[in-house]
C-alpha cells in the first residue's frame, strides 16, 4: 500500500471540500427560482382550495390567485382577502400549530362577517399516515364549511375539534367530529382553531 | 457478467444482506414515490461508485470513510435539491428520506466492497445493478401495499366501486410501517428458503 504524507491528506480533503462545496452553491443557487416558485405555487393552491376553487393545477393556481386574491396581512398574522367561488368575498387566514410528530398548519377562509367558515386546508409535516395524516383528507375538511365561529350568544368558540358525545354544551355548528386514533393531531387542530379570536 | 447480475436475486441487497431496510419501510406505501426512491437510489450508488473508482488510486486510506461520505451527500444533495425543483409534489412525500440516503448502507458497502478496487466503468455498472435490485424489492413492497391499502395503483383506483358498495375494505395497516417490515419479512424468508434449497441441490 501507498504511504501518504499528512500534507498530501490535509491537502486532498481541503481541496476535496472546497470543489464539492462550490459545485453545490451553484446548483442550490441555479435551482432556487423553481424551488420558491413551486412553494409559492403551493401556497395559492391550497388558500384557493379554501376559497372553493376545486381540482387547479399549480400554474393555473398562481394565476388565478393573483386576480382573485389580495394581501392584507399584518406584521403577526398572514392574511389575504379573497373573492371565493361563489362569488361571495372571504379572508384567508394563515393558522400554524403543532401534530403529534411535527408541525401542522393550513388556511382557513372566514365569511366577510367573520363569522362563518367558508372552507379550509390543512397540511402536516410528518403526521402518522392513515391517522394523523387524514386532517388532509376531504371528508375532514368539508365539516368545517359552514361552521360559526361564535355561539348564539355572540361570544367566540371558535369550531372546536371534539370527540364526538365529549363537552355536549359546545353545539353543533361550534363543532366537528375529532380523528378516531388521532386525538393529539385532533387536538392540534382544535388548538389553531382557536387561535382564530385575534 | 454474473457477479453483475447477483444483486438482482442471489445476493439481492435488501433480501439476503438485509441492507437499506428502513426506506424501503419507510417509502412504500405507494407505488409513485417508491419507484422515485429507487431512482435516487441507483442514481446515487451509480455515481458515487464511478467518482470513487476514478480516484480511487488517490484516495488516502486513513480518511477513505470520509471521501465516500463527502461523495455520496455531495449526489445526494445534489438529487434533493433536483428533485424539489422538478417534482416537488414527490420530493414532499419522501421528505427526509432522500437526505437518508446518505445513511443507506448498500451504497456504503458497494464504494468499500467494490468500486474502491475496481475499474470505473465496472464501478458504475455494479452500482446501478445494486440500485435496481434495491428498487425491485421496493417496488414490489409497494405494490401489494398500495393495492390492498388504498385499492390503488400508481394513484389509479383500480379496485372497483362495487367491490366498496358491497363491503370490501382497504386494509388501513398496510398503510402503516409495520405491516411494510412483515410483508419485507416474508419476503427475506421465502428468499432465504429458496436460495437454501438451491444451494443444497
């Protein structure tokens, strides 16, 4: 076997790194305008789901956010007013909280009032598939429509995301049925719901 | 040739040397992100082999770990960061299991076992050889998981409505991990029995 100085090891592995790292930044830099497109693509899909429109692909999702679509946030909460399929005007809310294994979040659009919920989209990072995973699911998501946000006294709930038969004094239309077998993601989402007062 | 073609069946990675077995736990709940996987994988295992051949002569061995591992997350990256260019709908799915690669135990064996002794070219060949056979395994782990799981394939419904209106229902744990290790399980065994049985005839 070849006998190596330490020069010549320091050297190679120096020279080794510095080639790799180089060739990497240019390729994350390269690619970093497809990267932000398709996140930001991903973003107007899902709050235009939440507003109603069904089945868009990504481009056509960019599109039409951009039309229907305007940015109203403030420095804490990330907000958009938006004309929904119906025709009617919502505001998409951005809501962020935390699964069982990592973070959830989606966009909820709220009636012009801000009283009702006209739709909602939920995403996770890494929630157990089959459970925890299923706040994605359509079946999920649709209870939310038309759910109130306050109770008939005027006071704010929220729609709570509940164990069917638990805390019977929350009524029907301040609620939805939580996951069976998914009671920490349920409870997240029951959490970022509530979040929903400010 | 014939040493080529052992990682398909004789010497297959996952099945007889049991390598790289949690992504193929992990990733194959359908059949669209498995094969996606094995790709990655092969692509890796392929390059990584034929670099580490190329200098293999200027390789120090005293940090010889250490250039392969900068090799393979160099690929490995590299496939990452293409992936969530192009197929960024995939590249969520997979989420951290490309970066896992790095950690995927067949590529390592092959850079030690073969391609620091052997001709690029041959390297090269071996590593995609190593990658399929991985895939194979994969894919059809994810057949029968997808199949019986979701009654889908390759995102397609391919089990009839009728069959759901008249009671059937998709078996919800084989969308979950343990039901990938005993289908793997299964595999490993029935593999292991065969090439038992041929090697004593």
């Amino acid at each position: 076997m070849k006998k190596f100085s330490n020069t010549y090891i320091f050297i190679y592995i120096t020279v080794l790194v510095l080639v790799i790292a180089v060739v990497l930044t240019l390729v994350t830099t390269g690619l970093k305008p497809r990267r932000d497109f398709n996140k930001q693509a991903e973003k107007c899909q899902q709050i235009l789901q939440a507003a109603g429109y069904n089945g868009l692909d990504r481009q056509k999702s960019v599109e039409l956010f951009a039309k229907v679509a305007e940015k109203t946030s403030t420095d804490s909460i990330e907000q958009y007013k938006i004309v929904c399929s119906d025709g009617t005007t919502g505001k998409a809310v951005r809501l962020d909280g935390k699964g069982l294994w990592g973070a959830i979040w989606g966009y909820v659009v709220i009636s012009e009032d801000g009283t009702t919920i006209k739709g909602i989209t939920l995403d996770h990072k890494s929630e157990t598939p089959g459970l925890g995973a299923k706040i994605t699911d359509e079946t999920f998501l649709n209870a939310f429509k038309g759910k109130k946000l306050y109770d008939k006294d005027g006071k704010f709930v929220s729609v709570r995301v509940l164990k069917p038969g638990t805390s019977a004094e929350i009524s029907a239309e301040n609620r939805v049925d939580a996951i069976s077998g998914a009671t920490i993601t349920s409870r997240g989402v029951d959490e970022m719901m509530r979040t929903l007062s400010h | 040739m014939k040493q080529y073609l052992g990682p398909l069946s004789k010497d297959n990675p996952i099945l007889v040397q049991t390598l790289g077995v949690c992504s193929a736990l992990a990733v194959t709940a359908q059949l669209k992100p498995a094969v996606i996987m094995a790709l990655s994988v092969t692509v890796v295992c392929a390059c990584s082999n034929f670099i580490i051949s190329l200098i293999r002569n200027t390789i120090p061995p005293r940090i010889r770990i250490i250039v392969q591992l900068l090799v393979v997350s160099f690929f490995v990256i590299l496939v990452d960061q293409v992936l969530q260019a192009t197929l960024y709908d995939i590249s969520k799915m997979l989420s951290v299991f490309v970066g896992l690669i790095i950690t995927n135990c067949i590529i390592m064996g092959r850079l030690e076992a073969f391609a620091l002794s052997h001709k690029p070219l041959p390297s090269l060949l071996d590593g995609v050889m190593n990658g399929i056979g991985y895939g194979l395994v994969l894919v059809v782990v994810a057949f029968f998981r997808e199949l019986l799981g979701s009654g889908t394939l390759w995102n397609h419904q391919v089990v009839p409505d009728s069959w759901y209106a008249a009671g059937y229902l998709n078996n919800g744990l084989m969308i979950l991990p343990p039901m990938a290790l005993i289908l793997v399980g299964v595999m490993i065994w029935a593999k292991g029995s065969l090439n038992h049985s041929t090697s004593r005839s």
